[in-house]
C-alpha cells in the first residue's frame, strides 16, 4: 500500500541536491520541484534523460549544468528510446561483468509536447518493450519553451498563443488527451498521477516507479505561472485546486489494480469535499475568456468532463 | 602476409555484416526492418535468439529511435550498432547530427536505397548522400567481403582516439545486400583482437578539476546534449572538422593493419584506383558499380585504351590528396554519381572532385554522370559508352554536356 | 557575467558543460525577497519541499535562505503554515 513508504525530509533536506541552483528556469516553475523531489526519492545512482523542453534548456546553458546526476539530452521526441539504449546497454554490460554498478535508476524527465504528442510513439514504443525505467512527464498542459503553445495536453478552452481566445473560437476546442490511461493500457507494472503540492505521495509514487520490474509511468502537472497566467507564488495553490475539484485525480495503477491516492482518496470517501472546477479555473488568466457570459457553457462542459472522468475512476478503483 | 585461417562462407552482403557485428562484442543493437537492410537484423537476431553473442537487441519501433537508442547505448558506455536504408535512414536524420556532435562512437550499415517519392527498395546513393554533411564517416564498399572487412574497421575508426565519430558502412542495397558472394571469415578471436574493447575517452572538466571518462557515470556526472548559444556553438563544431580531419590517417592506418592480418587492402583506405598510372582518361565512381566499371577498362585495357577507374572509399572524410594525387595525369574524367542533387550542377561526387581541382594549376576535365537511380543497373555497354565519351573529349578537347544521364529513356 | 570565452581547443569533448550552474546566481532576478520569521518557524520544511531554486538551506537547527539564487517567487511565504516568511520588497 502507499503509505508504506516514509520520508524523513529533514534528514533529506540537509544532502547536498542533485538538481542544483544557479538554473534559468522562470520563478516559481512547478518543473524543478518535480525533477528535485524525484531525485530525492531514490538512493540508488540515477541517470537522468531529459526530453527538449524547459527543464531540459533552462538547467543546462553552456557551460553549466545543474545535474548532480549523470544526464542526457537527446531531442524532443526520443527520451524513451534513448533511455531504452540506456537500459539494454547496462543489461548488456552486466553480462559481461563490466558493469560497475548492481541496480540503476533510469528516470526520464518529459513535458507535455515531448509525451503526448512528439514523443509518444518513442514513449509507447518503450513501454511495449518492457524496458526498466521511469518515465515522468511534467504536465505544463502547452509548448511553453517556445512560447505558450496548444499541445495535447492542453485542457479545453484554454487560451495559448495557437489557441487563442478570439472573437469566434473561445480558446482551445478539445480536451486534453488522456495520456496515464494510455500508459494504463500498455498494461505496465506502474502507472500513476501526481503533483508537486501533494510531495509525500508524490515521492512515493517514484519510488514504486522506480522498485518495479519494468516500465513506470507518472502523470505529474506541473502548473506554468507564465502560461497558465497566475502570480509565482501561486504554484502549489493551483496544484492542491487541480486536485480539490478533480480536475487533476491522483491515483495509481499497480500490477492491474486501480487505487485512488491521497487528498483524492478523502475526496472520494467524502464527496463534500470536492469543489467546482470552476475554483481552478478562475485563478488561471489562460481561461478568463470562459467568465464570459457567452462562454459560460464552457465552464459547464469542463464540469461534465471531469465529473465523468471521476465517476469513471471512482468506479475503476472500486468506490463506486 | 597472413597466416590467419580464414574460412571460406557463402554470404551475401547483408549476412557478412551481420557476421562482422557478431563478431565485434558489440553491446547493443538497436535496429528497424527496412529492405534491403532487413537481413543483417534478422541474422542478427538468430544470433542473439541461440545466445551466440552477449548483445542486448532492441528491436525499436522506428528508425529515429533505432539511433536514439545508440545515442543512449553508446552514451552509457557500450557499442551500439545499428542497420538501415533509404526512408529509415531519412527519418534517423535529426539524430546523425547528435550521434555525431556528441561525439558518439556508432557504426551503422546503410544498405544504399532510392528515397520515396515513387517508392522504390532499390539501390541508389541519395539516401547515404543526403547525411553526408551529419558528421558521419562514410565508407562506400564494392562487394560483400569489403562489407564484411569494413563493418570491422568500423569500430577500430570510430572508436580511436583522435576520432570519436560514428561510421556509416555503405553497401548497395541487393547488388551486394542480397547477392551471394564467397566472403572469407576471420576467426572470432582474431577480430575480437583486432577491434579491441571499447576505451571510454578522458576530458577534462572543471568542475571535477581533472580528466573524467565521457560517460554517464554516476560517480562522475556529466550533462550530455546541453543548450549551447551563439557563443559556443561554433567552438563546439571545430573539433568535428578536426576529427574528420584526422580520421584520414587513422583510416589509412586501419587499412594497412588489415592488410597484415587479412592479407586484404582497399587502396589506401580512402581511394583505391585501377590502371590510373597512365590513363589518358579515367571514371571517379562508388560502391558496387565499380567493380563494372573497372572489367569494362580492363577490356579497353586489352585493346590498348589507356582508360582507368578511381573508386572512392570514403566520401566522408573527402580523399582529396588521393584523388589529385590519382588523377593528375589523367586528361578527362567523368565522375559518375548514383544519386542526384537538384538544381545543382551536378551530382555530390562530380562537385566534390570538381572543387579538389579548383586551385590546381594541371587540371582535367571534369565531367558528370548521373547513373543507376531507383536500381537501374549500369551495364558494361553503358561504362564503354561513358569512356567513349570521355575519349571523344579528349580527342576533340570540346564538352558537349557537363551533366548526363546514363541508361535513362528519352 | 564577463567571463573570458574559452577557444574550442580548451572545452570539453562532447560540449560537455564545464562549470555547475551554482556558478551562476540568479537572485538578481528578484523583486520581492522572502525573510524568515525564526521565532514563528516550526521548521516543517515545507519552503525547503516547495522551493524550485533549491534556495531554502536546512542545516538541521533553522532555516535560512540563499539570496544567491533566491528569484522570489514567494512560493515558500504563500505554502508555510505559520505565515513565518514575509516577502519584503528588495
């Protein structure tokens, strides 16, 4: 169960971070906290692959690097290919015994364009195989490095700079692609969603990530103050918003079994505590536009989305 | 000369390739079918699938992630090898460049195709010639025996020190991909020797204040594939002119030791010639064709044609010295290219030998052909017709066309 | 940051970078800088789990914050749990 797992983040606190400061990531980017507490998560030596994206750019101007890990940068789309090479290679060299090390963590670091849409013949291609690795997309919902725009995971009605709140076409028209269910339905050892806000689980989803035997899937979002147009202090709020109205379930998939985690959980043992999507979306300037009377059935279409996304998984982890 | 048993194996191009991979302890192979490569992986896979090698296979699911997954391979410390032609190789083209400016050891077989549009699995040179500015060294073989030796070399090349660039082997898609040939196989242990372990190179890095191997180690991390602006990024490209560069004598020095292990040499490594002492006219040509080209001269030859044939072995480094050096007492040549490029005046071969001699003071006359697109073979009848015309030139010293199209219908 | 441009011959192979990123301060960035409260602090770390500029330093005892690379964003003053971080304009 998920609570097996404990963090003593005092002690935590006071080893030297693997991801360094001194990297241009904007102020207050959720990305950095993901990639810090996922490293934090595990003991064991780590290589680190980081698909083209904000993270990958803003943590490594030459000449500097802010890896404490070993790190590669391939592209946009091959993160999951390349740390396939990684995998087999290791495997390789252990069997000749010219492997120094017994057990490496491959972690993947991916947005949102380099998973649900460039690299996710890369990604599904990966999982397929069977390689030994974790795979974590920071969810930013748009193409932030080059500027706000609409990827796959762009939620409806979304304004960025492709999907532009005009006078005839409100923002973005479609839902975001449901990518953990598609990592689900490779039918690998683990799946799960997560969020910087809610750490503890978060870290312990990495964990089990990284102890299965086989590919590791985590959904994690991973709100942009630039893009989805909020204050930077407001990071965590969003998250823990994302999370209170269901917009953003967390949950985990492990060896077949569905299980809600979390403020998720509470939230299903007591449905009062869900709030409206609309409390997430009106601390977001990227869906102002759907404030408008004539948008308003926007909001509502969002609400119906979602409530039926959570009834799905209410009954998928055997609440309902 | 040798005294090495060799056995003697009824292999075709792609089947001696495979066999060269089997035998260079290579870690990783990552590869997607795509005719005329499709044997090497499938032999390959025999190999791995009744354990006679140690080698992870990742059986991808394209060709863009068939090199990404080298990139990662050789990254983490192993050999990586990889197999393809045509589209696939098309489609790997963004990461050639990567595999190359990160300086990554890679050997990969392109069994040479014509890309699509119409689609056509047969041999041509415009996929190999489209990644020749990636960085990649490019070994063009004649038959399977050389596919064989080469696929060898190729990691001895790619992996020396004052290289470090991934090699592409280039055998013509089912002239010698598909075509039984007597190849003569050395012994496992021999080229085992020969290639050597892979030797991770040393850089010095400041932050660690010393010299630390170029690998993902986790005792000593390093940050492959970083963002470099307008004031890196040029400095970054010199050393891959320079190991191109370099990569000439080393291949000369590869050729010369398998001379003495093989009892087998191709010219010097970069060019081989035939008959071109005293050639009053001569054809510049790669790959399988000029094996054709060379049993044309030789019957010119027996009629005593002074006519001559220069094979490039490597179009990447460019065998400049060699090539001047070849044809400097030859009156006319006419460069023959299997791929085209257009709106240029001429195929990438015919340029490249046309600027060698831009600066020299005793110049030929250069002229192009264009041959063999999509598979069409080059019959002895259509290189005689070539040498006519070169000797027409010579004889009246008037061009009538620095570009033409051999076996083409009007 | 006026540093001499190395020539190609003196860089790693690879492109590998040289230098850690803590070479580079970014607490230039800042417009708002956050001051801790160390009578108010219960030393929950929850600014130290928040922070993406790994600018909270816990050295087991107190808290503090490196203005070094601090961008004040003010999420460690929004997320504490005892409003034991002011952000006071720099």
């Amino acid at each position: 169960m998920s609570g097996k797992i404990v963090f003593n983040i005092r002690e935590l606190a006071k080893r030297p971070p693997k991801l360094l400061p001194g990297h241009r990531l904007c102020a207050g980017c959720a990305a950095p906290i993901i990639a810090k507490l996922a490293l934090l998560a595990t003991d064991r030596p780590t290589i680190v692959v980081n698909a083209t994206g904000c993270l990958e750019v803003a943590t490594t101007i030459f000449p500097y690097t802010s890896w404490n890990v070993p790190w590669i940068h391939n592209a946009f789309e091959n993160a999951a290919s390349t740390a396939s090479g990684i995998e087999a290679v290791i495997k390789a060299l252990k069997k000749k015994g010219k492997y120094k090390y017994e057990n490496v963590d491959i972690i993947v670091f991916a947005g949102d364009g380099g998973t649900y849409d460039i690299g996710l013949q890369s990604l599904s291609g990966a999982l397929e195989r069977g390689h030994d690795f974790l795979y974590i997309l920071y969810d930013n919902e748009a193409y932030m490095n080059t500027g706000i725009q609409r990827s796959g995971g762009t939620p409806l009605g979304a304004w960025t700079t492709t999907s532009p709140a005009g006078r005839v076409i409100p923002g973005k028209t479609q839902h975001k692609k449901p990518i953990a269910d598609i990592a689900v339905a490779h039918r690998i050892p683990y799946v799960a969603t997560a969020t910087p806000a809610h750490w503890m689980d978060f870290m312990r989803k990495v964990r089990k990530g990284l102890d299965v035997n086989g590919p590791a899937f985590i959904h994690a979002l991973s709100p942009c103050d630039r893009g989805w147009r909020f204050d930077t202090s407001e990071t965590i709020e969003v998250c823990k918003l994302a999370v209170d109205t269901c917009y953003f379930p967390l949950w985990e998939f492990e060896n077949g079994e569905w299980r809600l985690t979390d403020r998720s959980l509470a939230i299903a043992r007591n449905p009062r505590l869900k709030k409206p999507v609309e409390e997430f979306l009106k601390v977001q300037g990227r869906f102002k536009h759907l404030f408008k009377p004539e948008n308003r059935h926007l909001i509502e279409e969002i609400q119906r989305h979602v409530d039926a996304i959570w009834e799905d998984l209410l009954e998928r982890t055997g609440i309902k | 000369m040798s005294r090495l048993k060799q056995v003697l194996m009824g292999l075709n191009g792609d089947e001696a390739v495979a066999w060269a991979v089997k035998q260079c302890d290579v870690d990783v192979v990552a590869a997607y079918p795509i005719t005329p490569q499709t044997i090497i992986v499938e032999k390959f896979s025999e190999f791995v699938a009744n354990g006679e090698v140690h080698t992870e296979f990742v059986a991808v699911e394209s060709e863009h992630s068939a090199m990404s997954a080298c990139v990662g391979a050789a990254a983490a410390g192993g050999r990586a090898f990889t197999a393809t032609a045509a589209n696939g190789l098309a489609l790997m083209w963004e990461i050639l460049y990567i595999a190359a400016s990160l300086r990554l050891p890679i050997v990969m077989a392109v069994a040479n195709r014509a890309l699509s549009a119409p689609i056509n699995i047969h041999c041509d040179h415009s996929d190999s010639m489209g990644a020749r500015d990636t960085g990649w060294i490019q070994i063009y073989v004649e038959d399977a025996q050389e596919a064989y030796d080469s696929t060898i070399q190729a990691f001895k090349i790619a992996e020396h020190p004052d290289v470090l660039l991934p090699v592409m082997v280039c055998l013509d898609g089912f002239f010698l991909s598909h075509t039984l040939q007597n190849v003569k196989i050395l012994p496992d242990e021999a080229v085992k020797k020969f290639v050597g372990e892979r030797k991770i190179p040393e850089t010095m890095v400041d932050y660690f204040g010393k010299k630390v191997p170029v690998v993902l180690n986790p005792d000593k991390p390093l940050s492959f594939g970083p963002l470099d602006l307008y004031d890196y990024y040029f400095e970054h490209k010199i050393p891959q002119f320079k190991a191109m560069e370099k990569a000439k004598d080393v291949i000369r020095e590869v050729n010369e030791e398998w001379f003495k292990l093989t009892g087998r040499k191709y010219g010097d490594g970069l060019i081989d010639t035939y008959a071109i002492e005293d050639a009053d006219v001569a054809i510049v040509i790669l790959g399988s064709a000029a094996g054709t080209a060379k049993s044309v001269a030789e019957q010119l030859r027996k009629n005593g044609v002074k006519v001559g044939v220069v094979r490039i072995r490597t179009f990447r480094p460019f065998p400049e010295e060699g090539l001047v050096e070849a044809l400097k007492n030859v009156k006319v040549v006419g460069v023959m290219d299997r791929s085209g490029s257009f709106g240029a005046i001429g195929g990438p071969v015919f340029l490249e030998t046309r600027a060698t001699f831009y600066d020299k003071s005793e110049r030929p006359v250069i002229v192009g052909y264009i041959y063999g697109l999509g598979g069409r073979d080059l019959s002895p009848e259509m290189v005689k017709k070539v040498f006519d015309e070169l000797l027409e030139i010579k004889r009246t010293g008037k061009v009538r066309r620095t570009l033409s199209f051999v076996g083409v219908r009007e | 940051m006026g540093e001499t441009l190395r020539s190609w011959k003196e860089l790693p192979l690879s492109a590998l970078p040289f230098k850690l990123s803590t070479e580079f301060k970014t607490g230039d960035w800042r417009t708002f800088r956050p001051v801790v409260d160390q009578e108010k602090c219960t030393r929950c770390l929850l600014c130290w789990v928040y922070c993406p500029d790994m600018s909270i330093v816990w050295d087991g005892q107190r808290i503090s914050v490196n203005y070094d690379y601090c961008k004040g964003c003010g999420i460690c003053a929004r997320e504490c749990p005892v409003k034991a971080i002011e952000m006071v304009k720099e």
